[in-house]
C-alpha cells in the first residue's frame, strides 16, 4: 500500500519536474518561461520528498523533509519575483506585452529601501 | 512490489536526467543572462529531485541534511544575479 502511493508520487513527481524543464525551453519569452520553471519545479520536487518521507525510517528524517519542503516552498516564489522584477526593462521584447515606459525598479531605489 | 519500487526509483531518475538535459539545453541557448540564471534555478531545483531519489534507494539519511542546505542557499544566487542584472542596466 504505502510502496504503491510512494511509486504513484515518485512517478508523478518527476514527470512535473520534465514538465517544467520542457516549458522552460518552449516557451516564448522570459516571463513565462519563469512561470512554468518556478511552479511546476516546486510542486514536483515536493512530490518527491513526500515520497521519500514515506520511505525512510524515524522521526527526524521526516523532521528534516518536512523543513525541505517548507524552504521550497518559501524559496521559489522569492527568487521568481526577484529575477522578473529585475528583468522587466524599458524596450525590453516580451511575448504578447508592452515594454514598461520606465524602469519599475533602479539601483538607486533598490539600495536605499 | 519492491522490484516495481526498485524500477520507478529507476525510471524516476532517468526522468529526472532528462529533465536537467533540457534544462542545459536552455542554459546554454537562453538569449539573456536572464534566461540563464532561470535555468539555473531550474537545475538546483532537479538536484535536490535526484538527491531525494539517492536517500530513497540507499537509506543513508546523511543526503537529507545535503539537500536542506541546497534548498536553503540556492535562492541566494539568484537573488544575487537579479540585483547584477539591474546595477548593469542602470550603468548603461
């Protein structure tokens, strides 16, 4: 029983993750490919470490698993955010979208807040 | 069932292998350095995938501490190539 649900999540998992690295070749521009490598690669990779959780033995591997999963978690959306941010620049080509009039975000205002 | 474990550990990592070849292929292609540092992103986010796998087949749980400092750090690099990205567009 546990050995099925942990080769469903196995599986699964690691079929998301090849999802997220074929968006993150196809698709068009910078922005969406951001979108699909940050969230499928999270949603994933923890999918896999559920997995494992369920097949090691003891309380502090799960312990440590379950803090993995909490910095994924915490970690994609932070590091997605800042590398669009500072992506988006005037005349910059994007797919389907209009380039920003001016920067949203300079180096001046960044280091003073 | 533990042959079937034995070959979904298999084709998972096979899986995964072929996820972070894709993820080279961007690496080295992606017009932008932009694309590039996502890239990255990406392939640290596979290995602590194919880390995970490795604690499942061997049991050894010393990996699980390997994989939690990579999940904590690896978000530092990119934060730090995002603040690179905008001091050049600033200098030029």
């Amino acid at each position: 029983m546990i050995n099925g649900i942990t080769i469903s999540f196995l599986l699964l998992g690691a079929l998301i993750t090849l999802l997220a690295a074929v968006g993150l070749l196809r698709f068009p521009d910078l922005f969406s490919r951001m979108h699909a490598a940050s969230k499928s690669a999270s949603l994933g990779v923890i999918l896999l470490a559920v997995a494992a959780a369920m097949q090691i033995d003891g309380v502090i591997g799960v312990v440590k698993i379950v803090l993995i999963i909490g910095f994924i978690f915490l970690k994609s959306p932070v590091s997605a955010q800042a590398l669009a941010r500072a992506a988006q620049a005037p005349g910059e080509p994007a797919y389907n979208m209009k380039a920003p009039e001016e920067p949203p975000i300079s180096a001046e205002k960044s280091s003073e807040t | 069932m533990l042959e079937l474990l034995a070959g979904a550990q298999f084709a998972a990592m096979i899986v995964l292998l072929i996820a972070a070849f894709i993820t080279f292929i961007r690496l080295a292609k992606g017009p932008k350095l932009a694309d590039r540092v996502a890239a990255l992103d990406l392939l640290a986010v596979i290995f602590i995938g194919m880390m995970l796998l490795h604690t499942i087949s061997t049991g050894e749980q010393v990996y699980l501490d390997a994989v939690m400092v990579l999940a904590m750090i690896s978000f530092i690099g990119t934060i730090g190539f995002a603040r690179y990205i905008i001091h050049e567009r600033e200098r030029s």
